[in-house]
C-alpha cells in the first residue's frame, strides 16, 4: 500500500471514529482530498465549538471546490449550499446539504450527511463520521 493509500485509511478511520484532530493531521498529508471526506471534514469541525473561525474557513474552501469542480451548480444550488453550510450543525442543515449533494451527484457526501441524522441505523461507508 503506498503512502498515500495509507493516508486515505487513516483519514477515513478518523472520521468513523469522529477524531478530528487525526483527520485535519491526515488530510493535511493528502495532495488531493476528496471532495466527500472534504465534506465529513467540515461537518465534523461544525460540531466542535471551539473553533469557528476553522469551521468557517473549511466551509468556504470546501463551497469553492463544490463550485469550481466541474459540477455546474445553479446559483440557486450554490445559495442552498452556502445557507446549509452556514447553519451546520443544525440537523435541518445537514438534510438539506445531503439533498443538494444528492441532486448534484455527489453520493459518498449526501451518505455521509444522512449518517449523521437521528435515526439512521446503518453503519456509514467508509469515510463517514459516526454519531457522537
């Protein structure tokens, strides 16, 4: 397994776990951070309150990889995302931010915010925060 894959698996065991401290060291490793564990990332650093101004500026990192990378969102989708991001952790917000995901075929990060609402039985897919 090369150093990189090696990265992704404790990236990915990081953000199972919800440990963001090891998943902010791991993906600083990362030449190229997927756009779904970007996602996690922020949705992670959202529920620690200790940090707003890192949450604040993952979220806007993260919104211009969403609009820059290739996808074409409408400006409709892009307020939609931007109004989620802004109100993260709130529950309504992470529904909201799976949906646009989901619709602008992003997968891996709407799994990724569906995980994180009450009631979801599944375990997540590899990548995935766990509930705390």
């Amino acid at each position: 397994m090369s150093i990189k894959g090696s990265s992704i698996v404790w990236l990915e065991r990081a953000l199972e776990r919800g440990d963001l401290v090891t998943a902010w060291a791991t993906a600083h490793e990362l030449s190229s951070l997927p756009l779904d564990h970007a996602l996690a990332i922020v949705v992670l650093t959202a529920a620690d309150e200790r940090d707003a101004a890192r949450f604040d500026a993952s979220a806007r990192r993260w919104a211009v990889r969403y609009l820059t990378g290739g996808r074409s969102p409408t400006l409709s989708d892009l307020r939609e995302v931007i109004d989620a991001l802004d109100e993260l952790p709130d529950l309504d917000a992470i529904t909201a931010l799976g949906a646009a995901c989901e619709r602008l075929q992003l997968p891996r990060a709407a799994c990724a915010l569906d995980y994180l609402l009450p009631g979801s039985s599944e375990r997540p897919p590899s990548g995935v925060p766990r509930r705390r």
